[in-house]
C-alpha cells in the first residue's frame, strides 16, 4: 500500500472516532442541574465529608460547597465528569476577589490551574472566599 493512501486511510479512521466520541455524547460539556446534584457529585468522591452549603457558578459547571469543618469543597466540570477536590492552604497560589461576582484562583496543581469563577452576586463570591484555607503571613518582625 502506498503512503498517500495509508495517510488518507489513517485520517480518515481518526476523523470517524473523533465524530463517533462527539456524538455519542462525549464532548458534552457538564452542568450542574441544581446545588443538590453538586452535592452529590461531590459525595461520590468524598463520602465522608458533610455539605453545609453549596455555591455555583453563573454557567453552573462550578461547585464550592461550605464542608462541616470549615474547608471548602470544589466540583469542577471537566467534559461530561466532573473533577473534585478539598484544596488546602499550600494549592492556592492567589486569589483575587473582582467586582460583579468574580473570584479568580490559580491553584499550584498543573492538571487544573484554576480559573475567574463568577458568581450570582458578590456576596456569594465573599461567601467562597471567606471559606478558601489561604496563607496568611505574619508582617511583624517584632
């Protein structure tokens, strides 16, 4: 078989899975229905951790949940699934409360830097803020 030839046949297998996979359904981009459902997800991954209150985002594919213990949970859509986590103080590198409800975090974690996340109302973004486990230094040489 000649190069041209296995080069067309090889593009056009790939093209057909990359169409097939889309189709199907799996390029789908995940939302969250309600808090509930974000709760829930989050359950799955963290079946012993309790949800006090949940927060989503404006484009609902973002979850910060209030944990029992004063942590902050986060379920972050990633296609159709969902990735989870209970960020501690040393995977935030910043955090930038802006107007409107935006709340922007950038997390050491190469596999999900973070993003500008906006809220409803910027009490909900204070309200995430609040509960986020930053670093605090301490100024004083004294």
């Amino acid at each position: 078989m000649s190069l041209p030839v296995l080069v067309i046949i090889v593009t056009l297998g790939i093209a057909a899975i990359v169409a097939a996979v889309h189709f199907s359904g799996g390029s789908a981009r995940r939302v969250f229905a309600s808090k509930d459902e974000a709760a829930e997800l989050f359950a799955i991954d963290h079946p012993d951790e309790i949800v006090r209150e949940t927060w989503l985002t404006k484009d609902r594919s973002d979850a910060f949940l209030a944990l029992s213990d004063g942590r902050v949970g986060i379920a972050h859509a990633v296609g159709a699934k969902a990735l989870t986590r209970i960020p501690v103080a040393r995977d935030i590198v910043s955090v930038e409360l802006g107007h409107n409800g935006m709340l922007s975090i950038l997390f050491r974690d190469f596999t999900w830097p973070g993003g500008t996340f906006e809220f409803d109302s910027i009490d909900d973004a204070r309200s995430v803020l609040e509960r986020l486990p930053l670093e605090t230094t301490d100024d004083n040489d004294g």
